[in-house]
C-alpha cells in the first residue's frame, strides 16, 4: 500500500560516527540508519572517508536492501555520515537523497540534513543572481552552496558564517578531511544526540539508535552549538548565544520511538502523559481503553492507567503490511484499511471503546476504523486523540497536507465525529499537552496554533520555498 | 537476520476460493494469504483456473513481492487455492514451494497442504516399489500419488480412499475440475475455516483472513469432514467417523493471529486466560508485568490484569527487523537482538518485572533480553512462559529442533533461570493450560508430555520420515 | 524484442562432466552452456553431485545472469550435468526448465534432454492409466517414470529397456550415483559429443563447448549408443544395432555453432559448401552477395568464393538487440527490423545484390529486409536460401511453426519474391543440399520433403503430443 | 568478464529530439540510444520536457534494462536529449551519469556531452575559487557553471560566452525551456549529426541512430556551429570562426559503426580502404585473411579484395558474451578469451593467415588470439593492424590507458611480434592512413603522433584535469 499521507511524515533522520582508530564505518553505521528507519523510509544513504577520498553510497529504498550488502564488507575508516528520508515531493527523486557529497574551495564536504530551512528563498535567489547552479531541490544544496561561496577561506570560519545565514531547522551532520561536524539550529528543532563508547564518538536523531550501539552515555548536542570530532579530540563551540528553544513537539506525540529520548525528555513517559491528560479530560463513561496500534500504544496505556479502564488490545495490526504494494483501484478503501488493522472481536464485542490515536490528519483512516469496530459488536467508539487538533502546515521538517487537507480545518470535533461515524471525538488542548512536558516554553506548537516561532512568509502552503 | 529457530516455526497456511459467478480469483487469494503471512514467509504462490486450464504461480519469497502483481491483472476465475510456507529442511527449496499441481488419470488437480503425515515412511516405500518418482520431498506428493494410483476410476472415491490411507496432521484445499475440495485430518490437527459472502465460498487456515475479504459468517471444516464446493453447490460428506479430536494447543498459544479463531476458539480470549493462570500461580512480588512483543502481549495482558499489576510496554520492538539481512560474524549476538527488540529504559528502571513470553525453545534470545533490561536497570526479571516446558518434537506440522536442541531437556527452570540471568523462571502447567480451554481432552500437548496422539515410530527426530 | 518465430528455435542443448578427482563441476558447467547459449536462451539449469546428494539449480534466463554464480563458489564434485532450453509452449514455465531431478526406486536420477519422442502420446496413456502423475509437460518426465516403473531391479536395467520404449529424438545426459550416463537415439537425430582432458570427462551437445573447455581429442557418442563414465572408467555398450541414421540437416544449416563439427562434419566447411551450391545454381548478374548476419554468412562467402562475386558487410546487426524488450504496439514492424539490422547505404547502393539467408519461416523478416536494402539504394536485390523450401513441421525437437505459418506452404517461390519484394527468391534443392554432406542417406530430410524417418501420427501439429 | 581495457573506449554518444507537435520523445530517444548502444555501455539517461518541467531518469546499466519501461508509456513531449556513457573513474559513479540537468538564473537546462575538454584544470580553479561546488567529476557540471556565471542576462548570450571559454573536444546536445541546442567544437572532434522526418528533428552522434528514426535527409552539425531547435524553427549560426578541423580519426578506424557516417565520411568504405592500404604494404606470401570479429571485418574484406587473397572467417565470436560477468581468479586468461573468441578448426588449419585487427593497446588478447589459432592448426599467423601505433594518451574523450600501458611503447613491432607469438606484426603507417580519408588535415592523428592539435598541459597521464 502507498503511503496515501494519513499520517505526518518525517523528512528524516541523520547519524556520525568519528572512530580515533579505524573500524567498520559502514556497518555501524547500518546499525544506527536501521533503528532510525522510522523517520524516513524513502531513500537512504551514507558517506564516509575511504583512504584519502570521500565516498558516498545511496539509493532509493530502505536502509535494509541498500545498505545491508555494508554489513559483509570491511570498510575501515575514521569517519563517515548517514541519512535516512521520507517522501519526496515530485519527480527529481534520486537527486534529493542523502547525503550530498560536493568540492569546493573548502575541500570535500558530505552533509546529512534534517530539517527544513524557512528563508530558503531569499537564500536561494541570491545565489541564483550570483551564479550558483542547483542539482536538487533540497536545502541541503544551499548550505553547501553557502559554504563554498564565503569570503572565509577557512572550511570553519565558512561554516559558521553560514549558519549564521540560515534560519529555520536544521540538525546537521557533515565529514570535512578527517573530522565529523555536528551542529543544530539555535531554536533545536529537530533532535540530535552525541555519545561514545571504546573510544568511538556516534551521532545520531535518537537515542535508540545510540542504544543499539551500546552506547551508555550521551547527552543532546545543544540548539545553537557546533561540534567538530576529530583526532585531537572533540570541540565544542556556540554559534549562536542561547536562547528560548522551539522543540518539535510532534517528535514527542508521534515520531520518535517510545524508547528513545528526544530533547533531554523521555518518549515513553511523556506519551503516558498525554493518555493520563486525556483521561483527566474525560466525562463518558466507557469500558475498555483501545489504542489504534502502534502509534496510540502508550497513550492508550496511559489513559488506560490513569482512568483505571483496562487496555484491551482491540485492533491487531499486520505489520507485513509496511511492505508496499499498489491495491488495485477496484478495492475498496475499506479493504486496504483491513489489510493493515483488524477488529479483535472477542475483545471488543458488546464494549464502550475509548479508542486512543496520537492525532488526525484527514480522518480517512479514522472513518474506516470507527466502521469496523462497530462491525465486529463495538456499543460505542470515543476517538482520543493525544494532540490538539492540527490546523497549519509545518515548516520545519515535517511533510503536512496542505490547510484545505486538514480535516480539523474543515469540521469541528462534533462534525468529526459525525463524519468518521464516533460517538465522540475529543482532542487534547494545547494547555494540557504542554503540561506534559517539562519546560512547555520550549516547544513549538505551530501546527496547532499557528504561531509559527519564526517568520515562514517565503514559503507556500505546501513547505517548498517559493 | 535470518531465522535461528529461536521460535517454533510454522509449515504453512493455505487458502481457497470458489465464486458461482467469475471473480479476479487471484486478487482475491492475494488478500487471503496476505492474511495469513505469519504463517510461513519462505515462499507462497496461488492455482487456480484460467479458461479451461489449471495454473500454478509460486516462488520463494513472501506474498507482498511474490504476488502482489496480480492486484494489478484481472484474472476471472471460478475457482483458486493458495498456500504460504515456512522454512524448508535441506537444499530443495524451489521444488517444494505449493501449491502443487499435477495432471493424472483423475484429471489436473492443485493441491495446497497445511500439516505433516506420519505414515509418510511407509506410505512412501509402496509407492518407490510400485515405481512412482518423487520430485520434491513433501508430503504432498504422496497424496497425489495415492490418488492417481487408487483403483477407484472416480476423482473422489479415489480421493476418498486416499484420506483413509493417511495418518497424521492433514488440512487441504485442492482443486480438481471446477471445483473446490476441502478437507481436515480425523484429529483435526490443524485448523481450515470455511464462510461465504455474495455468492464467493471463501476458506482458509485462520478466520483472519476471512475477516479480511469480508466475510461475516464461517464455520469451522469438521475434523474428518471432506467438503467439495462447485456449480452445484457446497457438498458436505465425512470420510471419518466422529471421535475424539488432537487439536494443536500450539496455535492457540503462539502461532494463530490474536484477532483469529482457530478450533472454534478466540485466540485472544484464550491468552488472556493463559496469561490469567500465570497469574494465579505467581508468588514472587513485582512491580509491572511487560510482554515480550509481539508474542507475549496478549498473554502479558491477562497477566496483569488478572494479577493488578501496571501492564508496561517495556521492550520496543523495530518491526523493520523482519526485513531479511545477514549479519556480518563479527556481530555479537547481543547486537543481533538489539536490533530487532530494545528496553524502554524510562519504563524498566529500578522495576522488579514479570517478564512474559509464550515458550522458550533455545533459550538465547531470552538471555539476551533479561542482559538488556537489566542494563537498562530493571531491578530483577522474572521470566513466565504461557505455555508448558517444550520437551518433545512436533510430527504434525510444526519445525521443532532436536530434542536435544530444545533448552526445556537439557535444564530444569531453575537452572534455566541460572543460565539466562533470570531472577525466576516458571512455566504454566499442562493441567492449567489445559483450562484455559473449553474441551481439553480434544487438543494435543505432545511436544510437552510426548504423549503422541498417533504412532510416530516411523518418523525421524526432525520430524522428516526415515 | 519478444522473438517472433521468425527463426526455427531449438529445444535445447546439454552438458556433462565426470571427473575422477574432484573440480569446480558447477563453474566447468557454466563455461559448457555458456558456449551452447545459442541452442536455447529462456532457461537454463545444473545438477551435480554435492557430498552425498545430487542438486539442483535452474531457472528461466541466459546463462550468464542464472549460473554466474557458480563461478565465484568453489562446489568440488566428481559428476554433473546441464542443460539450456528455448522458449516452452504455454503456460507452465517453469516447471519444464531442466535438468529434472527425481528420487524412485532406482535411486535419485537427474537427466538433461534435447529432442523430442515421437511416442509420447502412447507412453502416457499407459503410465497414466498405470497412475503416474505428471508435473510438466515435457518428455523428460516420461523417460524417467518409464525407468522407474521398470520390473528390472537395477537401474541399467531398467534404462536399458527404457530406452529400448523411445522413439524419436533423444540425446540425454544424467547422473545416477557417482556415474554420468550418456546415451543417443538409434537414428542420432541431436548430436552430442564426449572428450577428455586432464582425467576429466566432458559432454556437449556441440563441440565448440568442448573447445572452450581446452578438450583437444572428442568423438561423437554414437546413435544408438549407451555410455556410462564413473570411477571405473568409460564403459560403452549399444542398446541398439547400428543402421541407417537420420541426423538433422538443420544442425548444420542453421543451429550449430560455425565453429563445431556435428554428425562428424565441419559446420563451417558444410555451410560454405551450401553456399558453393547455390552459386552453381545461380542464373542472374549481381554485383555482389551480401550475407543477412549472422545466420547467413558462411553460405554467403562460400557463395562469392564460387561465383568470384564480392563478398560484402552490407547489413549491420546489432548486437545488443539480443537483450529483450518489449516493442510499444506503435511501433512498425519495420521499426523492429531496424533496431537489429541495418543496411549499409555505401556498401549496397546502385548495387544489384545476391542475398543470403539460411531458410524462410514466415517471411516476414525477409520483406523488411528487402525494403530497407531497396531504399538504401540496393538496384536489385536476388534472395537466395542455403535450405529448400520448409514445409512440414519437424517433430525432433525443433520449434516449427504450424504448416499454415511456413510460407512455403502458402507460395511458390515466384509468389514469394512479389510479396516480399524481391526481384527473385531461389531456394537450394533437396538433392544439392544432399550433395553437400558426406553420407546424405545419413540425414532427415524430414521439414522439407515430409517423408518422416518414424511414425508421427501420435503428434499433433504443434509438436506437442496429442 | 569485466572490462579489461583490451580496447579503446568511448566516453559516450548522445541524442537530441525536438517535435513542433507533441510525440512520445522518451520512446524515440530509446530508439536513438539503443543504436548508439556501442559508444557508452556503463550508464544512459534521458531528460525531457513533461508539461511544463524538465525531468531527468538515469541510471548505470544498458539501454534495454534501463530505459525501455519508456517504450510502454506514453509521455508526449516537444523536445528531450539522451546520453549513453562509457566506464567512469574511480568511485563516483552514479553521480557523473548524463544528462546533467540543473536549475539556474538562466533557468532549467539539461544537458548531454561527448568529447572532454583541455582546460578543464583551468576553468575548475576559477571556478573553484569564485564559490562554485562540484557534485561530480564530469567537465559538463563545469559548463553550467560556466553558463550561470556569466554576466550575460539571457541564457544563450550566456551560452555563446561559455562556448568561447571551453577549449578541446564537445558535442552537445542540451534542453532550455522548449528548445532543443545543439553544438560542436571548433576543431570538430567528435561527431554530430541532425536531421528531421515528419515534421520532428532529430539529432545523434552518428548516422545509425537517425538511419533507425526512419531519417532519410541529414547534415553534419558543423565544427563551431551552434543550433537551437524551438517552435519557431531551426535557427544556426557560428560561434566560432570556420577553419582547419581536428576529428577524430579513430572513430572511423574502430568507435562507429559501419553503416553510419561521421564527418561527412562512409564508416564503412574507409575501413575497406584501410584494409587496402594494409594489402598494398604487404610482403609475406599467405592463404587466407581472417578478421577479429567484429573489429577488423571490414578491414579484412577491403584487405582480401585488394590483394586477392580469399576473405574467411576463422573465428568466431560468442555474442552472448557482452553480458558481464566475473571470471573466477581460477581461470587463465586463455579461458576468459576462448569465451569469446573461437578459431574455427576447419576453416585455419594448415593455412597461412593474415590476421587483420583495427588496433592493439596492451595486446594481452592478441597474444592469446594468435595462439588458438596455431593451437588450432594454423602454420602462421602475421597480424596486421589497420591503424598506426597508439602511443600517446587521448585528451578528448576517449579513455586510453597510460603511455606505459600502452604496449607500442614499449615494444617495436618485431618485439611485439615476438611477444605476442606471431610470425609478424604490422601497423598501418600514418601518412598511409591519411590517405584513406578525402581531406587528410582535418583529423587528429594525435594518439599516434603525440602532436596534439591544442594545449594539453593542463590534463595529467589519464585524461582527468590536474
């Protein structure tokens, strides 16, 4: 089944490795894109130093089928970078995969970009009037382009003055010579985490990635610092003075993995939050709590927990089902759902569900999964969601329809729950979802509220730069 | 990662179809072992009736890549059956791939098989002297060969005489002419559901994949039931008397899908009952029950609720992990499980955990997970398996190791629990397993008694026949 | 370019190995059929003798992309076969791709053919009212069934009288134990050959296979021949007496390879010899001869050296056209001709020209070819075809069209030349195609005179049995 | 087998199309490619107009593989060009496949490149130092930059400036907005060629391409002539002045094919004539002439009318054996040729032969030639190039090896003869071979002379920019 955008979509997940004696770069870097294949499906690649040259390797497709030939080669190295991405908008497909590898005055640079930046634009149109020929439509080309053309002669006074120009998210991991950069954008958008074991530093957008390294400790690389890894050691520096972050805070509700840790905040814990909000929200009277696995799991456990309902697992879901194939145009929309998530009958028979997601989109998926419930006995269906409901298009890293797509733009939770066929629809509001969090100020909450923490006029509607 | 029998393994899952009026057949049994995947992801392939010809299409490889080209062809039939397989002993592979088909004296006939015979050996002897050829090492071909040589000039006296030579663990779905044979061993060993809906007779292993296409009302193909459905309609005949059935207890604990029935029983109730009596035998003291997923869930959540215990989702698993890769032999085992399953650190920290899980059969995974959750900090682990200690080989259609293989013969729980690093181990009893079900006397718990249900002398250790 | 029937198609060729001490049987296998690749290119296949099992590898597909693998692993053995097969009737592809691997009561027998039987239809009869089943269409399964089914004990035996029940074409090679058996039909329709070098036995059905393997001293297995090679040495007995034969004239007209012998005859010397006799028979003036590549050239050299006309290149082919793809309805047939054969406008313009082929099928190839010369300036343009006209379809395993197909049957000669646009079409005659082998008695003549050297009455048009 | 660099190699050949109303250009640039297949095997790509965008689909591998997905779909279009490419250098593979397509201030461009330019080092470093990135190592990223550079406002003032800067070999065909440009060097040293049918232009290195579109009329885009193809017609001019051209001679003594022509000259009738001029040197008695196929056939033909020595063709050449694979390191370099090339025993025994070739670069497979030929029974064998000794590396566009890889330039003809095993070696001396071609001064001999027609300072040893 082709992803038909239900859900929001990651642009993609970022990993370093800097080794001060030489190992497996290539494979361990398997390992890291393999536990961060969550955050982008589409494409997927790496680039690390082989004797004197940069080498770079990607194609479309997951990080098992193109990488995994790395795992049955010895690829000794200091240094190397990988990526993994989502969807691309369009046609120009294999030019937009990651990492970019370029030369230039500043020598031979790899990048693994995740994020998206907001003045692309104006960027852009400078470097078109000063010359500059772009091979791709990603920001990833801009940056590099920047790099090259300042007046700094040196890779890190370049990269800096750099940064300085860029507004918007971006965490980054690039190889210049024999050294790995890590850098985040001043308002930490999207996560990044450092960490070392046996004399190896990794990088990686989560946690879990650095756990099956075997990494022990790490800590976030910080919003606004520059990390360079090399062989005299690690330097870390600031670009840009601290200040209040804007944290995605859709990386907590619905990205990241439960195991990791993103933004100093555990995944697991937050999202057993949001179920306990839900249920401190609720006023019906129900008898089971049923996530819509796997993304409603642990609020489901949550809510379940806090309003002593038991969690029943009420929907199975085929997880073979990830692997695409094109349903014929004569099935109905109803049959694609089925071959992802099934009724437990036997569970769900004669019950008051409350039915817990992580959030709605267009409520195409919602509508079928109301239906089938009900087919299969459910008495009544309370949809949960453990976000606020998403108004405005996100600008910073993540793949959301356009404003008229969002169904929450369209109907108010009444009218929801009457189009998806739910005895109810509630949304957690803003209020409570930030309550979840340690420090609410330092999130961004646009796409629920619009109020975006940086000025995003250069783009349209559908987060390309005009 | 390729398998390392580290869970019992299924034979096969088979399908079938018959439709008065011609339907996309293939399309349709290509949601039907979509369905039905778990139950053998080596190979898969489809016969059905194309004009006035039968035709087969199978390869290695799962239902997704193998056949998801016929969603996109209109192929009109009346009549088709399906098979997906599980891994196969020694070098043969291709040519065991179902379904087979062959043309004889009884016309063309597909025949897809779920289970084992276990009077191959001597059944086979006959033939070889008689002059038959064997191209392939299933039991299938025996059947076919049986059915050809019979003296009976008619396809069913033929077939009929057939099933009465057979010993052993047999549901089958064939075709023959225009029409649709379905049948199930006298003991009923494996399970085959049968329902209708506009006018198409839909069968197969599970009733999940009946809920899949659609269907609302199925029954169970009787143990010693032989049913022939054609333009005529739907004959139902027996070929064995009614008696005492040996119903596979195994597919209720780990092999059927949780949303499925098998043998007239939820499979989900059944382990929330088991996780249940898991409770009822517990002395230790602990603080949250956790599943190893997926397999222990169901089990984990009877567990809890039955004990009052928090359920926690405590180990995360990547499901992209099913994608097959080799790991380099410089991987430690660890990594391995790594990969596939992680502790949620923020969950199992400083926990005392009843870790529950459906059986143990080597015992190397579950080392590695009590290693990882206790690094991850787990205060003490306390191993419970839904299902008694696995000591005897299956004859009737499930990959069992050697009994030497099987960890159960070489070490008591206690020792067990020594060897993994477990706080405890303990198992559910065969008496109290056997409660969790409505008529215990008609399922078979050889691989834990080895009491056989038939005589099984003339089957080997590795349950091929000798 | 889907092939069209444009040219007579082979059913196959085949290979075998002994070797006292061991080798890399499987990579010594891959340069035999690599060398046979143009007897048939849909299918190819292996079996070899691997420690104490025989195995099987085949698929559809050259033998490059199929069997390369065999060259990077070393597979040690004493004894192997192989096989490459052309384009199969019908549906059920894959399962006709040999070698075909059986296990009976004379042990496990794999077997490699090229012909076909002339009595396949009775043999089948009784086997399958005796109760055989079959799982291909092809005759290969007969033999093998025939040998099982044998009252002798032993497998020479029973291959013995196996042999003694064929009619028609057969060349086979197998294995059976440790021995490679090797064995041609008593009127030798297929050629097949057998050398050694370095303690290594080699068979193939051309000796250009033979060349490249480095086999200075071969023989031809001998019609009616029965020749075992294990650790014992050679042994060669008769299973039939020596008579009249009837080999293929084809093989030296169009299939073998220029640089084989076959039938103990030079192909190339017999070819240029073809084109000598049709210069004798030549009435018209003409600048030069022009061969249509490759299928052509010798006869066309032989041709100019006994007319003194210039020999001249002037058709291109291209040589990657062999690689398969399919043509858009769109395009013209003529379109099609081109991507694989173009004129040489300096070469054939204002010239009046003898061109060459070996034999006409459908024609349709022929008319385009004249076209493309005639606007390419060519003033005249005289066909001439190194084979009388193709009349009846040959039973011996060679793919012919229907007689309705073969032009020959539907025009003269005269008709002909209009509908293709030749100023003339001559075609070489029976008698002086004769003249050009040594011992003409010793060929079947059988596609253009319809005197077949057997009953053909049980086959049916199509070559398949009825 | 891998390439071993026995021959020369072209770095590519490219196409162009513009349709004034709309046609399925990516399925008439199939054709184009298809016939250009010999000048670039490694890699090919399209790029084309699709509503109102330009997109690009490349990919390493062949024409067929790659592209003809394309010969199924209709995409209606005005104008699109093509690129097949020979082996790259070094690592970067996929990143230097044409067409190179980049957005700039002067707007979309696409671009295809034959040839290589001499001041690439000089023009890079510039480039370099001015903020340009490089994400290949292909001169053609270099003229884009170059275009996007330039101070001229409009994108063809901005060519025509460009133009005037690159010094050494190109041929172009590029997309901008709904044009097609078309341009050659000033010294002309790769071919182009363009023609138009129905209304549709078309443009291809060499004649066969246009010969396959069904193009009757076309014309040689002369040497420093710059033409855009759009809606409003055909419209020429020059860039540079007329004056002495500089092509290639080596395309007509091995790159193109015979039944094309390159710089106004018949491929074919040169190559008779050079195969003259090698009789007309000649000394020693023989019998007969035998050409390496495909090579030195028509050199062999114009070598044995001349001197009157019969024309015949002992060896024979494995077609099949284009399709790559990798020798085991088991296997003599004997094998690896025998795969290919086979004497034909019947047709070289005992005789004398001329054997006529087009070159020779390192002569590993001279030496292996000429002994299965003797192996064979040939009584001698003097080899005869039909081109002068290769000493010097090329610099525009064609991938040489080393000037110590170079066998003649470590062995005189009589040494090499020797080394080789041949009764005698001898090279076609340049002044004879200018004498082959009407205007002798308007080609580069420089691969033989040393005497380049530009600068070559700036390039190193293996033609890539210091």
């Amino acid at each position: 089944m082709k992803r038909k955008n239900n859900k929001l979509g990651h642009y993609c997940g970022i990993a370093g490795i800097f080794a001060r004696d030489e190992i497996n770069i290539p494979e361990h870097l398997f390992y890291a894109l393999f536990s961060l294949q969550h955050r982008g499906q589409e494409s997927c690649g790496i680039s690390y130093r082989k004797g004197d040259q940069l080498v770079v390797y990607k194609d479309l497709g997951m990080v098992a089928p193109v990488l995994s030939r790395y795992l049955q080669e010895n690829r000794l190295s200091n240094v190397g970078i990988g990526h993994v991405r989502y969807s691309t908008h369009g046609g120009n497909k294999v030019e937009n995969v990651q990492p970019i590898m370029v030369s230039c005055n500043k020598g031979t640079i790899a990048l693994a970009h995740n994020g998206n930046l907001s003045n692309t634009r104006e960027l852009k149109q400078k470097l078109f009037s000063d010359g500059s020929i772009f091979q791709s439509t990603s920001d990833s080309e801009v940056i590099l382009h920047l790099i090259s053309r300042s007046r700094k002669t040196d890779f890190y006074g370049a990269l800096k003055e750099t940064l300085g120009q860029m507004e918007g998210a971006f965490s980054l991991a690039m190889v210049h010579d024999n050294s790995l950069v890590l850098t985040r954008d001043p308002l930490g958008f999207r996560p990044l985490y450092i960490g070392s074991r046996d004399g190896v530093t990794y990088a990686a957008s989560e946690t879990c990635a650095l756990d099956t390294l075997g990494v022990k400790e790490y800590r976030s690389v910080d919003a606004g610092e520059l990390t360079i890894i090399d062989k005299n050691g690690v330097h870390t520096e600031r670009f840009a003075p601290k200040g209040p972050k804007k944290q995605c805070i859709f990386e907590l509700i619905y990205f990241a993995r439960p195991d990791s840790s993103v933004f100093d905040t555990s995944v697991h814990l937050t999202r057993k939050r949001m179920g306990a909000a839900l249920a401190a929200c609720e006023t019906v009277s129900a008898d089971i709590v049923v996530p819509v696995p796997d993304s409603g799991n642990i609020a489901a456990l949550g809510c379940a927990e806090a309003s002593g309902l038991p969690f029943e697992m009420g929907l199975q879901r085929n997880h073979y089902a990830g692997r695409s194939f094109i349903m014929p145009t004569t099935a109905e929309r109803e049959l694609a759902v089925r071959m992802k998530l099934h009724p437990v009958k036997t569970a769900v028979m004669d019950k008051r569900i409350i039915l817990i997601d992580d959030s709605i989109v267009r409520g195409t998926t919602s509508r079928t999964l109301v239906k089938l419930l009900k087919d299969a006995g459910a008495k009544e269906v309370h949809l949960r969601l453990s976000s606020p409901e998403i108004k405005w298009p996100c600008y910073f890293g993540i793949d959301t329809p356009t404003r008229d797509e969002l169904i929450s733009n369209r109907k108010n939770p009444e009218e929801l729950a009457a189009h998806i066929g739910a005895d109810s629809v509630k949304f957690l509001p803003i209020d409570k979802l930030a309550s979840c969090v340690e420090n609410p100020e330092d999130f961004c909450y646009a796409c629920f509220s619009g109020s975006y923490p940086v000025d995003v006029s250069q783009i349209n509607n559908n987060g390309a730069c005009l």
